[in-house]
C-alpha cells in the first residue's frame, strides 16, 4: 500500500493495487463535514494517481462513525466572525454539499465503506457513491429533522432517485435510522457484510471493480447517471461511448480472453 502525501491532516489517501481509499480522519468531530474533512476530500479527489481504478470512501477506526453530519456548529462560529446567520448557513451548507457533489461526479467507480453512523450529511455522502457496503452494525439516517432543519448536501436529488419520492419523505418526515435490513430492502445501501467478515468483502469487492476494463466501466457509469428521457436517446449515447471503448486495450483483451476460454487480464487501457 503506498500513502498518498496530502496537505489535509483530515483526510488520508492510499493506493493498493489500484484500489485509492479516501479515509476521513476526523475523531474528535466523529468524522463530520467540517471546512477541514471537506476540503480533505476534494484534494483527495484532485490528487488520485493515474494508477486509481476505483476509489473506496470510507471512516478512521478512531472516529467510530462513517461520518456523523455536517457541522452545524461551523455556523455559529462563522457568525461570530461577522457573517450573518444566514450568510453563516449558507456557506457552510454549500461547502459540505459541494464535496457530496464531487463525490458523486468521481469518474471512478466508488464504494462507501460504512462501518458506522452515517448521518445527515454522512448519509448524503455515503449514497453520493455508487456502491454502498454496510457493516451490519453500523446505521444509515436522513435525520436532519433532529437537529430541525431541512434536508441539504444533494439529499433532495440523490435519496428520491435511489429509493422513490414518496419513501424518501417518509425517511425525512420520520428520520428512521436504517439498520441493515431496511437499508437494504429499501436499496439505500447494495450489501451487508458481518463485522468479521466487512474488510475481507470490501477488499473482494473493491479489488473486483479495479481488475475489471476501467474506461469501460467509467463510461458505463455516465451513461447509467444520464439523465434520458428516452430509450431512443439512451441508445444513442450507448452508440457513442461504445464507439470509443472498442478502441481500448481492455475490449481486445477482453475478446482475446473470451474467444482463449480464460480469464480477462484487464490493465484500465
């Protein structure tokens, strides 16, 4: 495993086999949101080598939590530094969504290790990758009501999308805490995995998406996110980013492998 250097002391990156893990190392805010941890994640982001194949979000041992919110108390302190309240709101809840949004938008395929509380913005974070696995003791909540405020970081557009308008009110209206079952009945999260056994899956799942034809994954990912409003149009963008991945090494590896009777040694070229 090679550590990535990084000015954050917020925030970790390591690359493993073209596995890059953003690791959110916050304890004493249990990984929360705060202008630190968000700016963590955006130079993380902005700093993964050319060898990254998939990228794994996930929480420090030490903070217990995933990532517990977004910081609420930032807004205070902001205002005490002359900014109004609403100026205070304001800054602080676009900076959290806007490292939400640069985890959604990640060309690389992602996965969310919750092992965790995630919550609030935490929540936001963890369904803003495309994968989530869920550590069977560990929570998902959209419970910004408890701290009575409105839902924010992305939450109004990725929570309907993933589970339908009328569950993600009720999740909102009632701020239940999703266990593992309901969260994957209700496909907040993809897979739960026992505490024994999370990083050995994570590892597995993780280590499958970086051997997989990355330029063709990444393609199918922003082709999975368009927003068609038809299958016509749908079809033709498949056209388009097909025309491009047959170039690629990976597709002559791939039938290479097929027509050989084996398995695919994909490279990501």
């Amino acid at each position: 495993m090679t550590e990535v250097e990084l000015d954050s002391d917020a925030v970790r990156l390591s690359l493993d086999d073209g596995v890059a893990t953003v690791t959110l190392d916050a304890p004493a805010v249990r990984n929360a949101l705060t202008v630190e941890v968000t700016a963590g994640v955006r130079e993380a982001l902005d700093s993964l080598p050319d060898a990254a194949r998939c990228v794994v979000v996930r929480g420090s041992d030490e903070a217990g939590a995933f990532c517990a919110g977004g910081d609420v108390n930032a807004m205070r302190e902001l205002q005490a530094d002359a900014m109004t309240l609403p100026e205070a709101v304001d800054h602080v809840v676009r900076d959290t969504a806007d490292c939400v949004r640069r985890v959604y938008e990640c060309d690389l395929p992602t996965v969310a290790a919750i092992d965790g509380p995630a919550v609030g913005a935490g929540a936001a974070l963890a369904i803003a990758c495309d994968l989530q696995l869920l550590r069977d003791d560990a929570a998902v909540s959209f419970g910004f009501r408890r701290v009575g405020l409105a839902v924010d970081s992305g939450v109004s557009y990725l929570l309907p999308r993933l589970v339908g308008r009328n569950v993600a009110m009720e999740l909102v209206y009632t701020g239940e805490e999703l266990g593992p079952d309901r969260a994957l009945e209700l496909g907040v999260v993809t897979r739960v995995a026992g505490a024994d056994e999370f990083e050995a899956e994570l590892a597995a799942l993780a280590e499958r998406i970086a051997g997989g034809p990355t330029k063709a994954l990444t393609a199918s990912k922003r082709l999975l996110r368009r927003p068609d409003d038809s299958i016509e149009a749908a079809i033709e963008h498949e056209a388009s980013a097909q025309a491009v991945i047959f170039e690629t090494d990976d597709h002559a590896e791939g039938v290479a492998s097929f027509t050989s009777r084996r398995e695919p040694e994909f490279e990501g070229t």
